[in-house]
C-alpha cells in the first residue's frame, strides 16, 4: 500500500466516523464518564467512534495493529501501526465548538 492510498484511507474512515459523531451527539453525547481527572472525559460516543474506526481499519488492513485512546492495543503481525484518538477535543465536541476532529 503506498503513502497516498493509507492516507485516502485514514481521511475515509475519519469522515466516516466525524460524519457518525455529528449525527448522534445530540442523543448520545449525555453519557459521560471521567478518565484521569474531572476534566479528562470520555462519551459513549468516544468509544462507538473508535469501535467503528477499529472495524474499517480492520477490514481494510486485518493484520495492522491499533492503538487506540479508549480501547488499547490491538495486536496484529504486520510493520503498521494506527495511532487513534476517536475525538480529539471531546470537551469542545460536548459544548457544541466546531474545534474537535477524529485522529
């Protein structure tokens, strides 16, 4: 796979799940936990967004690892590593500011 075509795929499925988060947060987005501190939060929606992520990874790359912000490592066998933040900027995400992207 060269450079360009695991860009296109990052940018795919970060669309995906951006355009998912923006659907739902109006419902979803009052579940709310608290990681390392009262101001280190996660959603529900922080975690459907890295399970899909983790899916069309997956499909698309079955042997590629993952590690993800809420979910951990995934192991796998080849040399390619994801790095997830499923959204960057949830306290923005949950206020409603346009300042907040899927990583």
């Amino acid at each position: 796979m060269t450079e360009l075509e695991f860009l296109r795929l990052a940018e795919e499925i970060a669309r995906e799940a951006g355009d998912m988060l923006l659907a739902k947060r109006p419902t979803m987005s009052g579940e709310i936990e608290t990681k390392s501190s009262p101001t280190d939060v996660v959603t529900a929606l922080d975690k459907a967004s890295e399970e899909l992520i983790r899916e069309r990874i997956l499909a698309a790359r079955p042997g590629d690892r993952i590690l993800g912000e809420e979910g951990g490592e995934e192991p796998g066998e080849s040399d390619v590593r994801w790095i997830v933040d499923p959204i960057d900027g949830t306290v923005n995400f949950l206020y409603g500011l346009p300042d907040w992207a899927v990583s």
